[in-house]
C-alpha cells in the first residue's frame, strides 16, 4: 500500500518551538501527499508543515494534490507571516493555523481558490486575515459574511476588507495583488421608510 507522507516537513514538533526565523518563499507546491491506507481507504497528507517560530512564509504556488483529512500548509508556531501566496491545489483545506500560531500570525495579500472544503481554518484565538482574496468579489463565506459566497472560512477570523478581484500585477513568483479594488463588511445599516 502506499503510506501517506507529506512533501516538505520544517519541525522541530507540533508546538513550533525549536526552530526559529525559518523563511519558506518563491516555491512551486505541485505533488500528491497521501495515497491509500492499510484497508485500502484514501488517506491524505499535510503537503507542507512549517513549525517556527517568527517563520515567512511569502510568495509560493500551492497547486499540489491531497485527499481527505489534509491541508496545503500547515502552521503551528507563532508569530507566522503567510502573505502573497497562491492556494489553487486540491485538498480539504489550504491553510490551517493551530491554536499556538493564531494570535499572532498574519494571513494576508494570499489568492485562495474556491476547490477547498475550506480555504482556511483557524483553531486558535482571533487571527487577522485581512486582504485576501477569495474567489468572489462577495468575499469568503464566513458567519460574519453572510453574504459572502467565496471560499469557506473556519474560525475566529478578521477577515474585511477583503481584496476584490484575483488580479496579480507580477509576473514574480507568488500573488503580487492589486489593492485598487477592496471591500469592507459593513458596520451599519440604515433603513428608510418610503
């Protein structure tokens, strides 16, 4: 049978302590994490782990390929910057941010496609994520967006504004985003009568 693995793996361990600073950037995510377990079930595997602390993680394609119970990338140490990178893969989730890197990571300037079962999910406290692209102009569809009918969202999340269209103003590596055109949730609504 073939045993799940994942692609890229930078840990020290799932509390993300140990390895400090690391930078992951201008990379091209494209193979298949996971395969069929012992009874013959699919079973996937994280494509790309990255447990550190303060780690930068910028400017990289994720186009690879997994299935059930799996993400793109995967983080789990605190103080992550996750900004200009492109989800477009196939998995459950693109991005997962544990509860230890919540509070203080920045999930921002990213392009996710609307393939996943949920473009990200937020295990931990509020997370700013902020800037984003989601699939729609509507925004994500989150339970502080209900009109939202982009990619899902999981989680205690900031997420407006959002970025208005999936236009990438580079030809470098990663999501170079046009700020021009964003949107906001609203913070208050005004009725009349006619």
């Amino acid at each position: 049978w073939n045993v799940p693995r994942q692609l890229a793996v930078i840990s020290s361990g799932s509390g993300g302590v140990g390895k400090y600073n690391i930078t992951f950037t201008c990379n091209s995510v494209s193979g298949t994490a996971g395969g069929l377990n012992p009874t013959n079930a699919p079973q996937g595997n994280t494509l790309v782990t990255i447990d550190s602390v303060g780690s930068t993680i910028e400017n990289n394609t994720f186009t690879g390929v997994t299935t059930r119970f799996a993400e793109s990338l995967r983080v789990r140490g605190p103080g992550a910057n996750i900004a200009g990178n492109t989800f477009a893969g196939s998995s459950p989730v693109a991005l997962q941010i544990y509860s230890a890197a919540a509070a203080t990571a920045q999930v921002t300037n990213n392009s996710f496609a609307t393939n996943y079962s949920a473009a990200l999910v937020n295990l931990g406290g509020l997370l700013n994520a902020q800037n984003n692209w989601w699939g729609s102009a509507s925004g994500p569809a989150h339970v502080t967006n209900p009109g939202g009918s982009g990619a899902v969202v999981l989680g205690s999340v900031d997420l407006s504004p959002w970025l208005g269209s999936a236009s990438d103003v580079s030809g470098s590596c990663g999501f170079q985003q046009d700020l021009g055109l964003v949107y906001y949730l609203p913070d208050h609504l005004i009725f009349s009568v006619q």
